[in-house]
C-alpha cells in the first residue's frame, strides 16, 4: 500500500481505520449473535453504539446495529477507493485500536461482558509490511488484562520488533512465543488430545442423530484405525523378492561359518531356524548387523537372539522400524501409514496439515461407498493413499512460495534425496538408522553468504524447516541448530516420520545447498551420504517423482 506520492503518516493512518472496522464488525457480529440467542437485548448496547458512531464523527442520530454496519461498510468502500486512487477523497484516520478500546470499554458496561476478557486474534502477520507490524506491536504492548493481543506469524516473520514510538516488545513481558510444531513433539499427548477435540466438533456436523448415543462415532481414533505392523510384515513376506533377502541373510551365514568353521552342519540347521526362520522385519535386521562385519559375528547374533538378551532387545527397539524403509524399497511396496498418531507426526504440528490429510482420507473412503448413514473404519489403503496424496501435493507447492520458491523446492527435493539415501541403502548397518533432520552452524552461514542465510529463515518462514532452539556443542562453544525437514514430505520421500537421528551438515555445504548450482548440490548429496563409510549410488532428481532419475 505504500507509495503512490502519499506520505507514509497518512498510509499508517488508512492502516490503522481499516484495522479498527474489520476487527469492530467481528465484535458487532459477536454481539449480534448473543442477541438472537437472548443473552443480550439491543437496546443495553445503544451506549457503545452511540460512541463508536461519535468516534467515526456521525451526524444524525441512528444508531443501531444495522446503521453502526452500514458505516462499517461505507467507511471500507472510502479506503478501497482511497488505496485505488490517491485522488479519491481521504477516509477517516485513526490511531491504533483506537475504535476497539472504544467499542470493548462501553460493552464491558453491561453485566454479560463485565468479567470477559477479549482476545483479538491477527492471523498471516508476516503478511504485514514493516510499518503495519510497529502498529500491531503497539497493540501488542498495551494489551491489559481484559483486552489481548494474539498473534499468529510464521517463524522469521516478525520483521520489527518496534512499536511506533520506537520501544521494544519483549519476550516474556510483553508476550509468550508459542511453537506448536516444537511443542507437538515435546507435548505429544496434549497435541493429540488437541487434534481429537477438533475432530470431534467437526464430526458432529455430519453424524445422523441416529447414532448420536454411540461415542466412537464421533472418535477420530474409529476411523483412523491403526492396524498395527502386522499387516505390513504379512505384506512383505507375501513378495517373491522376500526369498532372495533370505537367501542373502544364509549366504551371509554360510560364508563366515565356512571362513571360521564354527558351527557343524547340525548345529548350523539350528542357526538358520533362529535367524532366518522369522519376521521379514528381523531378517532384515540380521542382515544390517552382519554387514558390521567383526563389530557383531554370526555367532554374537545367534546366541542373542536365540535368549532374546537384552542387547538383542536394544537392537530390535533401535532398529526393526528402520527395516521397513529397506524393505519398502527391496520389495517394491509403498510405506504404509495408518492411525491417529501416525497422522499427528505426519502434521509436524501444523493443524491444518492433520485436516488435509483426515479430510483426504474421507475423500477416498466416500469414493468407496461410504457414508456417514453407515459409518465403518477407513481402511489401511485409504488412509495410506491420503498421506502419500496430500504429501505429494505439499511438495509440488513449494516453488511457488514468495520469496525463494525455486531455492526452497530444490533444497527440499535435496534434504530429501539425501535421506531417502540413508534409508535405503542395502549395504546400511543401521547404526545410526532413521536420519531425517540435520543440524548446523547458522552463525557460520551467515558469515559465509547473507543470501544463503536468508533462503534458510524463509524455509523456516514456510514451514519447509522446523528448527529447535540452539544447543551447545560438547566440544564446541559455537551454537547449532538444529533443522527437520517438515515431516509431511515423509510418505513422498519414502523416509521416516519418527524423530529419531540427525545429520551434520557444514555450513559450506549447506551454503550450496541453499544457494548454489545444480551439480554442486549433486555432488554434496553424494558426499553427504557417502559420509558416514556407506556406499550410496544415485543422483537428485529436481523435476520429477522418480528419486532415482538425474537432474
């Protein structure tokens, strides 16, 4: 709105008359519904009327609710024309939340409003300009116990922390910064709890009053039915391709028994029971434990697994769900993703990311003949198919976020290239299993490109990166922080979704990362999973759906 040969004072002054009618017409359209639901009459509210028309400097004397809208409207039209055309006769000018005050201080005269506290909730906040924000900050520093402030703002979408007179708003005297997506790791149940109250509110709008006695109906945990591992174990040792892991797990076998002459051809038969004779996922395991080589022999794996020591109990916890992504790619099968918690970390604490995905789930389970008439589980694949769709569509999205689209699509397809590497190597051990974040030196990056520094916090701004708050090294006085990639891209990476391992990445590399050329980032992916002795092969694919192909 800048600009236009108008000075900036009368810019701010437009700013702040919008701001105060669009926030006054929720509160008018609050009070209008407390009337037709008799709590209120309109004739206790003529007082706060009758002010708010004083403060917009109204001739006349009607001021009732659908007169103090009329204004609201025509005072909206004046800005627009205003904001159009400089020429156009100037609005009304106001202070910040002069017009609120007003309004809220003469409601809070009548016996319902008398105890209330009101909370002003300024959602896109990064949306604002420099100015508009110094505005909202002043707000944000006058709040008083009955009058609140609330912000929504993405990370690095503050651009000020100034008021208009220059002072600073800060944390915690001013305000409380809340994180969900930190918090719904760290308060894992609370966000849970949180996601099935929404649900429930949600559901009632569709559930028949036929059913309105049976509680499960309106449970998301009913129709986001988790089906446990089970399914996807019996999935994998249905695949023909299951013999040859198990025919690699007993040459394995063979070829040291045969170097060290350990066991003889009875007691071997035994060997074979214990570690092939079971689960795909354990099979599996058995072969990541044997590619340590001299670090876990075959005898060390036999002899734990055959007690289930605790050891081997450590192996299984530490590494069985990493498995699945070996497996998903060696048998040709799509991960599977099923329940409520499986959904919850899959939002990486973004509500609206949970509801994509139920909602997608839903859309696949109507296409398929349900109804709310007779309301039944969504089924592994509908709900598997909604988080690989809505995962798939989240990525597609990211080259046309402002400013940086392009760097933040390319990065993402990197970060992700480079873990789904780490998952599927077949020759992995699995000592480090699970990888799908890293952490940096953002202090070091800045000092080596200002550019790449800003790609960075506008991939935090977007929600692409979720970052923790700066730890210390143990040997290292300089801070790292620490960088996940945004959890539902997972299903289109074929990576996991759990929080789990990190990955170092300098800040050279990732300044390349960032900003640099296409077979610079090429050659750092290459280096990256390379870098932990494994033998990677593979190259990113920028353009494509194919994680395999070239750039």
């Amino acid at each position: 709105m800048l600009g236009k040969g108008v000075e900036e004072w009368v810019w701010q002054s437009v700013f702040n008359a919008y701001f105060n009618i669009i926030i006054c017409k929720e509160i008018l359209a609050f009070v209008k519904s407390c009337i037709e639901k008799g709590l209120l009459k309109e004739a206790q509210i003529h007082d706060a009327l009758k002010r708010v028309n004083q403060k917009l400097q109204t001739t006349g004397s009607g001021f009732s609710l659908a007169e103090t809208n009329y204004r609201f409207e025509s005072i909206l039209d004046s800005i627009e024309s205003y904001s159009n055309d400089p020429e156009m006769p100037k609005p009304i000018g106001l202070h910040a939340g002069t017009l609120i005050n007003v309004l809220l201080e003469e409601l809070r005269q009548i016996s319902l409003f008398q105890s209330s506290r009101f909370h002003v909730f300024i959602d896109e906040f990064e949306e604002l300009n420099v100015l508009q924000q110094k505005q909202i900050n002043t707000l944000v520093k006058q709040s008083r116990y009955w009058l609140v402030y609330d912000i929504g703002v993405k990370s690095n979408g503050r651009y000020s922390e100034e008021t208009i007179s220059g002072e600073i708003i800060q944390e915690p005297h001013d305000f409380i910064h809340h994180y969900p997506e930190s918090s719904s790791f760290n308060r894992q149940q609370d966000y849970e709890e949180l996601l099935f109250s929404i649900c429930k509110k949600r559901l009632q709008d569709y559930i028949p009053e036929k059913f309105s006695q049976n509680p499960d109906f309106y449970d998301i945990n009913f129709y986001l039915h988790y089906y446990g591992r089970k399914v996807e174990l019996e999935e994998f040792a249905s695949k023909p391709k299951f013999k040859k892991i198990k025919t690699l797990l007993k040459e394995m076998i063979d070829i040291e028994n045969l170097r060290l002459k350990i066991y003889n051809s009875q007691q071997i038969e035994d060997v074979y029971t214990v570690l092939i004779e079971t689960s795909p996922d354990i099979v599996r395991m058995h072969i990541s434990l044997l590619n340590r080589k001299t670090k876990v022999t075959v005898k060390d794996l036999y002899e734990n697994a055959k007690v289930n020591s605790a050891k081997y109990k450590d192996w299984k916890g530490n590494m069985l769900f990493a498995t699945y992504f070996l497996l998903c790619k060696e048998l040709d099968v799509n991960k599977k993703y099923h329940g409520l918690k499986t959904f919850s970390m899959l939002s990486s604490g973004v509500i609206r990311s949970f509801l994509e995905i139920c909602e997608s789930a839903f859309d696949f389970a109507f296409s398929d003949n349900f109804s709310f008439e007779n309301p039944r589980m969504l089924t592994l694949e509908e709900q598997t198919q909604a988080a690989h769709y809505v995962s798939q569509s989240k990525v597609a999205k990211i080259d046309g976020f402002v400013p940086d689209g392009v760097y933040l699509k390319r990065l993402t397809l990197a970060l992700g290239r480079l873990f789904y590497l780490k998952h599927t190597d077949s020759a992995a051990t699995l000592g480090e299993p699970e990888p799908n974040h890293f952490f940096t030196k953002p202090s070091e990056l800045k000092s080596l490109s200002n550019e790449a520094m800003r790609v960075l916090e506008h991939a935090v701004m977007h929600n692409v990166l979720q970052f923790d708050m700066p730890t210390k090294e143990k040997n290292d006085s300089i801070e790292t922080t620490d960088y996940h990639l945004n959890h539902i891209f997972c299903p289109y990476f074929k990576i996991s979704h759990r929080r789990k391992r990190k990955l170092y990445i300098d800040p050279k590399d990732l300044k390349i990362l960032l900003v640099g050329n296409n077979s610079d980032v090429d050659k750092v992916i290459k280096s990256l999973a390379n870098q932990q002795g494994d033998v990677i092969q593979g190259v990113i694919n920028f353009f494509g759906n194919d994680l395999s192909g070239k750039i």
